[in-house]
C-alpha cells in the first residue's frame, strides 16, 4: 500500500487528466419474438468493412458499434449513444428487428445456420470471413454469438513493462469486476443444446447457475480445450510475444484435419496451426497497439510496444440503454490505475492456473455465501479479497476527483463497496429477480422485454437532421471506400493469405537472453 500511494503521489494532475478510453459494444440482432434475425447486415449501415463506427463481429447478425478515443467519459458514452441511435433508426425503417441487451445470445437456430459475417470481395474482406468460418470450425458457431462490452484504455506515458504488470494485476483481480459487473446468469436452453453443463434448469427453455454472475466468462462462454493448453505469460513483451509466435506458428492435429480447404475448393479458416489469427487468442485483457494497414498486430506490439489495453470482460448491462454507464466506466479507471500502481510480481504456471480457476469459479458461482478462492495456494474469501481491493483504490479516487473536480470517482468506488456487501443489489441478482418476478423465470421473455423497452427510449431521444447527414455520409463514405479497396486488388486471394499468415509477417527475430515460447 506504501508503494501504491508513493507512486500515485508521483502522478501529476496533468497525467490523470490524459487517461483515454473508447468502447467497442457488440449486440446481437434480433427479431420480435427473441430469435437470432438471419437477415445480412443492413445497407443503411454502410460498409461493416470499413466504417469507423458500425460493423459486425463473428456473425452478420451480430452488430459491433465503436466509439473514437475519449479523455472525457461523458462525451465518450454522448457518441456510443449516437452510433445506438442512427442504427435503430436504420433497423427501424428496414422492419422491427432490434438489438439483444444481454450478453447471452437470443433464440438460436442450428449451429450450421447462423450467418458468418461478409465483407465483400477484396482479399481482406474475404480474409476476415474465412477467419470467422475457422472459428466456427474449431468452436462451433454458437459460442462465437456471446456479445459484451470491450473498454480501451491508456495512460500518458507508460510504457510496455508497466502495462504488462498492469495486466498481470488485472487478470489477478479480474474476479471482482466478474462480482460487480456480470449481468449473465442465465441463458436460452437453445445455446447449450447438445452440450454438456452444469447448469440448471429454471422456466421456460431457461438454463441457470443460481449464484452465477457471468455465464460468458465461465466454461460455457470463450473458452477453448485447444487454446486450454496455453499458458502466455505476461512478464514482458519478449515472453508474450513469444508466446503467441509459438501458437501462431506451431501446426495443430486437428485444425491439420480440418484443412485450409474443403473438397470443393471452399476455404475452410486461414490456417492450421494453433491459432490462426492474435485475436483468436482468448483473455480477459489484451496489450493492443493501433496498426498500420495490413500489418500484424504482433508485429505492431514487438516494432512499437504497447499504447493501451483491451478490457475484454465486461458483460452487457440490460438495464443501460448502451450497456453500460458513466459510474461503472469511472470504476474502471480507478481499477486499472490501481491495478497499474500496485505492485505486480511476475505470474507463473500455477498461478495462471490459480487465475483461472478463480475466474471460472466467480462466473459460475460468485453470489454464493462465503465462496473462497485461491491466493497463493490459499483459500481467501471472495468478499474478503474485494473489500482489500477496494480499501485500496480509495486514494486513487480521491487523487481522480482532485484532478478531474468533483467526488464521481469516490461515488463510483463508494458503490462497489456497497455492492460487494449485498449482493441482492448486483446486475446478476436484478437479471434473476426480474425473470422470477415479471416473466416467469424465462430468460428469453425478460430479455426481449428489456430489448423492446430500450429501443424504445433510444428512439425517443432527440436526433437531429444535421446528426443523421453526418452519418449518413459516413455511410456513403464508407461504402466508397470498400469499392475502392476491391478494385485495388490484384493479388490471387490464396497468395494473400500465405504471405498474410507467413511468421514473417509477425516480425520474429531472435529474443534477448533465454526466453521461452510457452511458459
């Protein structure tokens, strides 16, 4: 604690002042009745390849809306509020479909019938596509359709190893954010079909952890028995990039089994080894750093360093018109400064064993009374561990609110502490309780209505002329420039994709000292 405040006192104003965030939101589209619409991604929502706000993530039906950087939190939550509005607009005029509040998918159909997504002819467009078909091979479709919220942040002057020890105490700590913030603990009996869980029954065609907080980040959500055998470590960017080399370059059996090909000629993913692409790669937080056209983002990473951190945890929040508010985004800049500030020793193979156990165990049982977890090989109370957390963050707030004016950040920390002491009050409880009370514990009826109830409102805030030609010009803007990208092609899509996947193109060269590809 010491530490801490010796470093934070060693942060000026000024440097508070520069923290800068944007959001990536992923929803799925859905029909009335709560099923997945299987309809392509709408024309009036321009290019999902090249517009700067509005594309798709692994399914056509699965919308992704992207807000610029932001050193202001409200003008950050102004602009995804906008990018909601213009989108409902265009889906409101092409027919009743909306967008899903939860981060657990709507009424699915058959693995096989929900659409990946397209973006056109160009080699990276097909690319992006083939990419998405091999993820649907190795995990199926159905968990690729589980949406959340990711929070990009950085900080003036920091530099690689400093994120890197941010991250190792992130991923230490990420199970209180799981506590706080998981709104999934249930999900439509559609998504588990065939699989085996250990979720219980509850309604109508619902399945539920009674205690859960975030069935996404638990077994059932991102998780892969292949990637299961990775442990990458974060001690530096030598090791991690190592890491990921390895996984990018080492041939994997199964995917081998798979083929780039099928016997028809059609591509089947972009490469057999263990992970095709750096974003197949599966966490809680990632080192990002923004890259130039066609370059890989490990090669990006070794050239240049890191420039900020992907949190990729967050759940959904169907009682925010967005997903999200201002009192949870100010949380998580305290969070992340003290998981930036705080000591951070390096990881190792058992406690990224530890990691995962806890942030299992938290997804899928985190409201139980007197759950423990692991520290150091020792049980700690869950409720424990978060209140020492949160006892630490205090003089980061207050360093926060001197810098920015106000007492936001205290109130944001002030109602952690409040909901870490009754868990009745958190988003997991409230999804629970509003299924029990309103919709006869079904998961589907309470999200629908939820969906309904904030298209709704999004469509009866004030929306200006001026603001729908911005966007539309956007659009027109963007579609331009993926016509321009498909005739500028000349490449056979095949030799794209070798020189694309090639371990030159990840910028190997040799290590200093004696780093290892795997922990």
């Amino acid at each position: 604690m010491k530490t801490l405040k010796k470093r934070l006192a060693a942060l000026p104003a000024q440097r508070l002042q520069g923290i800068r965030r944007g959001i990536e939101k992923e929803s799925l589209r859905s029909q009335s009745d709560g099923k997945l619409a299987l309809t392509p991604h709408p024309a009036a929502l321009g290019s999902a390849l090249t517009h700067p706000h509005i594309t798709t993530d692994f399914s056509e039906s699965q919308l992704e809306l992207i807000t610029g950087v932001h050193a202001d939190i409200e003008a950050c939550l102004a602009e995804l509020t906008e990018v909601h509005q213009y989108t409902y607009r265009a889906l409101s005029e092409a027919g009743d479909e909306m967008m899903w509040v939860s981060s657990m998918p709507c009424g699915l159909p058959s693995d096989e019938t929900i659409p990946i997504g397209r973006y056109g002819t160009s080699n990276v467009g097909r690319a992006k596509s083939v990419y998405r078909m091999g993820l649907a091979h190795r995990y199926g479709r159905r968990m690729q359709t589980i949406s959340g919220i990711h929070y990009n942040w950085s900080l003036p002057q920091v530099t690689s190893d400093e994120y890197f020890a941010l991250i190792r105490n992130f991923r230490r700590h990420a199970f209180l954010l799981l506590y706080l913030f998981g709104a999934s603990p249930a999900v439509c009996a559609s998504f588990v079909e065939g699989r085996p869980h250990a979720l219980q029954p509850i309604g109508e065609y619902t399945m539920h952890m009674p205690h859960g907080t975030s069935l996404r980040m638990g077994r059932l959500g991102y998780q892969s028995e292949a990637q299961a055998s990775l442990f990458v470590s974060y001690n530096g960017l030598d090791g991690y990039a190592a890491s990921l080399a390895d996984a990018l370059t080492r041939p994997y059996a199964p995917y081998e089994a798979i083929g780039i090909r099928n016997l028809g000629g059609e591509y089947n993913q972009l490469a057999t080894t263990l992970l095709q692409i750096e974003n197949e790669f599966y966490g809680t937080i990632r080192p990002k750093r923004v890259i130039f056209p066609g370059e890989r983002p490990l090669h990006a990473l070794r050239e240049r360093g890191v420039e900020y951190v992907e949190v990729r945890l967050m759940d959904l929040d169907p009682f925010e018109p967005v997903g999200i508010n201002a009192q949870t985004m100010r949380f998580l800049d305290v969070f992340l400064l003290h998981c930036l500030l705080a000591d951070s020793p390096p990881d190792s193979r058992d406690e990224i064993a530890e990691m995962k156990h806890n942030q299992h165990l938290t997804a899928e049982r985190g409201r139980e009374p007197g759950l423990a977890l692991q520290r150091h090989g020792r049980p700690v109370a869950l409720a424990d561990w978060g209140a020492e957390i949160l006892e630490q963050c205090r003089p980061i707030a207050a360093a926060l609110d001197e810098a920015f004016g106000g007492e936001d950040h205290a109130r944001a920390l002030a109602a952690a502490q409040a909901a870490l002491a009754a868990p009745d009050t958190l988003p997991s409880a409230r999804v629970l309780a509003e299924m029990a009370a309103r919709h006869g514990d079904s998961f589907v009826a309470f999200t629908r209505e939820r969906s309904l109830a904030t298209r709704e409102a999004l469509l009866a805030l004030p929306w200006s002329a001026a603001r729908q030609a911005d966007f539309e010009r956007l659009r027109e803007d963007s579609v331009r420039e993926q016509e321009r990208i498909e005739a500028a092609d000349t490449l056979p899509f095949e030799a794209y994709r070798e020189q694309y996947v090639s371990p030159q193109r990840l910028g190997l060269r040799p290590l200093r000292g004696d780093v290892a590809l795997a922990i």
